[in-house]
C-alpha cells in the first residue's frame, strides 16, 4: 500500500456481497445494477460490489517549466482546484533550464523535480510554455530522461493532465497540450481533460480549452483571466477526483 492510507469499513450492511447475493442471482445483479444506474465513480462501484468503504489518501505531482512565471501561475491555479478535494494534496516541482550551470536548488520557486517524485506520485500534472508550438526543451529534455520509469511501468494507470501558456491566441497552445499528450500516453497514464460542462470553456475569450488549461499573455502580458483560472481549478480538481478514485480501486 506504500505511502497511501487506505481505511476499510463495512460500508452498509444491505449491499455487502452476501445481501447481493441472496436477492439477486450473480449473474445478472451487475448488468441490472448498470441499466438501472447513471454514472457512479469507479471506488462507487468498488464500494457496492464489495460492500467495503475504501479511503485513500493521494498526491497530485504538479510539474512545469516556465521563464517568465505564467506556466507558473497556471499551476498554482491547478493547485487551489487540487485541494478542494478532501485527502487529496499538491506537490509542485519544477524543471532547470537546458545549458545552464548545473545548480540543484533554483533561486527561487519551488524545488526541482527528483525522478522518485515522478515515479511516486498518484497523479500528474504538466505544464510548459509553447515553444514553437511544441513543449519547451527543458521539459522534453526532462522527460526524455526517464526511460527507466518507461521500462518499469511506474506511471501505468495513473491520470495526467496538461497545461500551457502562449504569446498569441493562435500560436500553438492545443499542439502543444497534445505534445505533453503523447510521451504520457506512451507511459500508459489515463489522460484528464476538461469536460465542456464546464461554463468557462463556452464564455472564454482567451485561453483555456478542453484538452487541458491554457493562458494567453498578449503583447500586454496579460494577467489570468478569470475563465483561464476557473478552467484551470477545475482540471486541478477533475484531476484529484479522478487520481482519488483510481487509488481506491487499486487500494482495494
Ligand atoms: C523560443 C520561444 C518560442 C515561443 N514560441 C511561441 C509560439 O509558438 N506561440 C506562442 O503563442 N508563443 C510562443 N512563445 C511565447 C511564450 O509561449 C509565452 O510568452 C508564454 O506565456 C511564456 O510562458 P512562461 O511565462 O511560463 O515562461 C515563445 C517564446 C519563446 C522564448
């Protein structure tokens, strides 16, 4: 179970599996129960069937590469949507810059990542300003770097979700939403985007998208938007959600 807390209770005593079993014959209670039912979360389903309350506590690793800080502000927006949800906590790290001095700590900010971070966490989050369209260097040099957590399936199963900031409106940000997309697929991690239940996705004006949250700064630098922000918490906290209810299954 490693670092995560798991708690086991008899959840209701009617819908443990002996109940089930008595009033409904195995084989057909699991295809009723999903005609009979809308969308119920995945440790939902596991709390039914088993009849145990499952608990799990979960960390979502937030990791980014941002210059000029607004990369890094997105991810304090992800952050404050990360912690809404109850037994779910935040870690940010960052990446160094390509070609500098190799320092460990930077100046300032948040530590940079150790690769047993990435391994160890329950969930992702990855941001980097739009370089020509693509990911920064820093952040594919960073990721390149871990082929030994490709090789021992570390990330297999756990949710990532993607960010980024860009210049001009048209310059890049879903291409490079996608570039994070794809080495995160190749890790076997469940991609979270933004569903477009979410309001702030129909009235932005700038960024924000449902491939993952997104600034646009403008010639002006441009402060967040308040959709930028919202359609950043909200994937933050799709995230937790989502990273929570994985942990209860492979908890349980
Ligand atoms: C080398 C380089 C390439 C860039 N390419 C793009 C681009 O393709 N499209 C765009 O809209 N902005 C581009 N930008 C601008 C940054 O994406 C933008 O200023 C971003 O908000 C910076 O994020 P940060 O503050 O986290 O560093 C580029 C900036 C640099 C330095």
């Amino acid at each position: 179970m490693g670092r995560i807390r798991a708690y086991r209770g008899l959840a209701r005593r009617g819908t443990d599996r002996t109940a089930d079993r008595q009033t409904n014959p195995p084989s057909t209670s699991h295809s009723n129960a999903r005609r009979q039912s809308n969308y119920r979360a995945p440790s939902e389903q596991r709390l039914k069937s088993n009849g145990l309350l499952i608990y799990c506590m979960a960390e979502v690793l937030i990791l980014y590469y941002s210059r000029h800080g607004r990369t890094a502000e997105l991810a304090n927006e992800i952050r404050q949507g990360v912690i809404l949800e109850a037994n779910c906590t935040a870690k940010i790290r960052t990446v160094p810059p390509i070609g500098s001095t190799k320092i460990d700590v930077p100046e300032k900010g948040p530590p940079y990542i150790r690769k047993e971070e990435l391994a160890q966490c329950d969930g992702l989050a990855l941001g980097s300003p739009t370089r020509f369209g693509n990911m920064a260097a820093p952040m594919k040099y960073f990721i390149d770097s871990t082929s030994d957590l490709w090789i021992s399936g570390s990330l297999i199963n756990k949710p990532a979700a993607v960010f980024t900031s860009s210049n001009s409106m048209h310059g890049g940000q879903e291409t490079t939403l996608t570039s994070m997309m794809l080495p995160l697929l190749h890790h076997g991690m469940v991609l979270v985007g933004v569903p477009y239940s979410e309001p702030a996705l129909h009235s932005t004006r700038t960024g924000g998208t449902p491939y993952g949250a997104s600034h646009f700064d403008g010639s002006e630098k441009l402060p967040l938007s308040t959709e930028e922000v919202q359609v950043a918490k909200t994937l933050g906290r799709r995230l937790a959600r989502i990273t929570l209810q994985l942990r209860a299954l492979s908890c349980s």
